[in-house]
C-alpha cells in the first residue's frame, strides 16, 4: 500500500477514535510489511488512537515495538496514562526514559505529567516537575500554568496554588474557576470573593463561573 494512502487511512482512524479501526489499522501495517518503520508518523497515530480509546497496553506494546520514538511518541503515552487513575503512576516513568534518548519534554509533556500528578494527589513529584517547568522555560505557557495550578489544588496546597495564578499572564475562565473554587472548598471565604470580584473587573470575554 503506498504510504500516501496509509497515512489517509491513518487520519480517518485518528478522527473516528474507534479501538475496532485502530486493531484494523495495526493489522493492515503488520500485513504490508511496514512494520511503523520507515513512517513514524504512523506508529505515533496509532499509538495515540489506543491510548484515547483507553486501550493502554496494546498503546504500550506498539509504543515498545517502535524501532525509533520521538517527543510525539511519549506525548502520546503519557497523556493516556495521564488520563487513568490505575496508569498514571507510569506516566512519570517515561519522564527520565525520554531523558536516557535524548528526547527533551515540551510543554504537553509537563502539562500530561502535572495532570498525572493531580491525580495521583502527589505534591512532591508535582513539586519536581515544577522545577523542570522553570528551569526549561515552560512556565509561562498558560496550559502548564494552568495545570501546575490544578495540581497544587488538587493536593491541597493553596499557597501554591495562589502563587502561580498570581503569576499567570494570561488568565482564562478556566483558571478563574479553579482558583476559586478551590477556595471555596478549604473555606478561604474572602480569598474567594476577592479573587471573584478581581476576575469580574477582567471583563472576561466569555465567562462561566462554576
């Protein structure tokens, strides 16, 4: 099969997030003898419709079998660990794998891995993560922002939490909400009303509080 078409076919999978195309899509590559080599691009797509349909271990078993991986290909498995309570332990091990390859992490790497982390409730690896956030000049992409601030909510941690939204340059409806109602939640009453009176004189364009 020539590779234009395979790649076609390829998106049509991504689109359709259907585990029954994707094991169809993996079986016609092993077929053709394409083995995910010599199209990365192939092996990263189909690696990315497992891990979306939450198909985790055959996501990790092509992930395993690719001769070469590059960012895109951790990206990818790290945020379906990142979305699964009983997986996301795994997500922080690809951190130091793409390391030992020589792969740098990008800002959907750290925003995967902070999720993982707020799901985890674990501060302490949230804590590293930020670090490397800032030393590698991550910090101000507002959606690593955004969950370097879900993850200290997540684990209690409002001072934390506080800080890095008062460091956010750009703050959407989304940060505005959580802040908030995080808050809220740890019975800082004034905290909250201060934060809600500051986020209405933003005139958001499209807000939507809670």
């Amino acid at each position: 099969m020539e590779a234009a078409l395979l790649v076609n076919v390829v998106q049509k999978c991504v689109y359709a997030k259907s585990l029954r195309k994707a094991r169809q899509l993996h079986a016609l590559l092993v077929t053709t003898g394409s083995n995910l080599n010599p199209l990365p691009f192939l092996g990263n797509n189909l690696l990315s419709i497992y891990s979306k349909c939450g198909s985790l271990e055959e996501a990790r078993q092509v992930f395993d079998q690719m001769p070469q991986r590059n960012p895109v290909s951790y990206n990818a498995l790290i945020a379906g660990y990142s979305r699964n309570p009983h997986h996301a332990f795994l997500s922080l091990q690809l951190l130091p794998a793409m390391a030992i390859e020589n792969l740098r992490p990008n800002g959907s790497t750290f925003t995967s891995l902070l999720q993982a982390c707020s799901c985890l409730e674990d501060e302490r690896e949230g804590a590293k993560l930020h670090a490397q956030v800032i030393k590698l000049g991550f910090f101000f992409d507002v959606y690593v922002q955004t969950s370097l601030l879900g993850m200290y909510s997540s684990c209690g941690d409002l001072d934390s939490a506080n800080r890095v939204f008062g460091e956010m340059e750009q703050k959407d409806d989304v940060a505005w909400n959580s802040v908030i109602f995080e808050n809220l939640k740890h019975d800082r009453i004034e905290d909250s009303l201060q934060l809600f009176c500051t986020m209405m004189r933003t005139e958001l364009p499209s807000q939507s509080v809670f």
